[in-house]
C-alpha cells in the first residue's frame, strides 16, 4: 500500500560569512566561494542532498576564468549519532556560447571517509538555456549502474518559485531478494522541488517517490529518504 508522509525539517546553519548563502573572492583569474550551500550549477543538482537534520554542512568552488572549476561540497559532516562524514569532490568545464546558451561537462567522486568502500564516481552534462538548466549524469560502480536526468526550470515570476525536477533508473549488479520469494534488479525514483525565499528563510516543498512498493521497498537503494510517496517541507536559515 502506497503511504503519504509529510516531514517537516528546520535546519539552523553556523558561519561566519557576510552574505546569505555565498562568500566570493577574486584570486588574480580564480574565482573562490565558500557556501553553506552547493555553488555550482550543475553539480548543484546531481551532489546528494543535505540529510534531514544534518546541522552543519557546506563547501567550496575554485573556478578559473578559461571555464574549468574543481569544488568540494560536504552535505553531512558526521556529526550526528548515525550519520558518516560525506565528501563530494567535482571537476569540470562549462562553456557559453552567449549570455543565452552555455553547456557544461564534468565528474563527481562521492567520498565516504569512514565507509570507504562506499566511494563511487558520476559523470555529468548539461545545457543552460535562457536560465532554464538541463542535465544527465551517468555512475557505473561494481555493484550497480545509475543514470539521472535533471531540469531546473528557474525562478517564476511574478510568484518567484523555483521548480527542479530528478529522474534516476537503477540496475543492480546482484538482484536483492524479497519477501514471498521476489527480487529487484531495476527500479527507478523522481522527485520535484518547488523553492522559494521568505524573509530570509528559504522555503523548499519536495515530493518523492519511485515504482516500488509493499515488500518491494526493502530492496530500495535510491536517491530519494524513502521509497513510497513522500512530502517533505523543509525551511532553512543562515545565522550569521
């Protein structure tokens, strides 16, 4: 039976930054921001998101004037009970043809200090057009292969809502075994998130879900916190 849940998650972030979000820099022709928040466009999409509860989180991005970046962004810093420390480190190359159109390539090494194992690695591309970003990625670990489509929309106006949306197929190395003498080799997930910024606060509605269900959720493994439907509010400030 396919179940609704509604989460609710504030998080309260710790910095010594002057503006909201970002601290930017020129270093002769590199371009460093520090953030409590993925910088990079693309990457800012396909790193994985910030955990429910994890207080302290952020990163870096070094970006060279010829168009190539290398960057650093840790969602949870393992702090708290039951969470691992996660490092996702990204290079690449975005290049714009005009003020209109640009594209972006590059890759992302998912790093788990304590579980290192776990390390995989993703490639990614995608076009920006009139601000309206499109994107894929491709991982292909031992144990499994994944492929994600991505579309941020922008910001609406007059409402100043922003829409972005997610796409993953999953194909497991090894089926996993379910109950009543099942298995699941493939299965895929989505999400869409609306966005918006209220007196200081961002604002963030997410819905999930993916095409398991019932007994069928214990092989889940997906970018999503849970495999059936899922709505999560989620309201998130910088304290400066």
């Amino acid at each position: 039976m396919l179940t609704r849940a509604f989460l609710l998650a504030s998080t309260l972030l710790t910095s010594t930054l002057v503006d909201a979000h970002v601290f930017s820099r020129e270093l002769g022709d590199f371009d460093l921001k520090l953030a409590t928040q993925p910088s990079r466009s693309m990457a800012q999409g396909l790193v994985k998101p910030t955990s429910a509860g994890s207080t302290f989180h952020g990163g870096l991005d070094l970006t060279h004037d010829s168009g190539w970046y290398v960057g650093q962004w840790a969602p949870t810093m393992g702090i708290k009970p039951g969470t691992n420390l996660e490092v996702d480190t990204y290079m690449g190359y975005k290049h714009p043809f005009d003020q209109t159109l640009s594209y972006e390539l590059g890759m992302i090494h998912y790093s788990y200090p304590a579980l290192s194992p776990l390390d995989s690695q993703q490639f990614y591309a995608g076009l920006t057009i009139l601000g309206t970003r499109f994107g894929a990625a491709f991982s292909n670990d031992p144990d499994r292969q994944d492929t994600t489509l991505f579309a941020d929309l922008g910001v609406n106006q007059p409402f100043g809502i922003g829409v972005s949306m997610k796409y993953t197929t999953h194909q497991l190395g090894t089926p996993v075994s379910i109950a009543e003498g099942g298995s699941v080799r493939a299965f895929n997930d989505w999400s869409i998130k609306f966005s918006r910024p209220f007196m200081g606060i961002d604002l963030n509605l997410i819905y999930s879900d993916s095409n398991l269900d019932g007994t069928q959720c214990s092989a889940y493994s997906g970018q999503n916190a849970q495999c059936d439907g899922l709505v999560t509010l989620k309201a998130e400030r910088a304290f400066y």
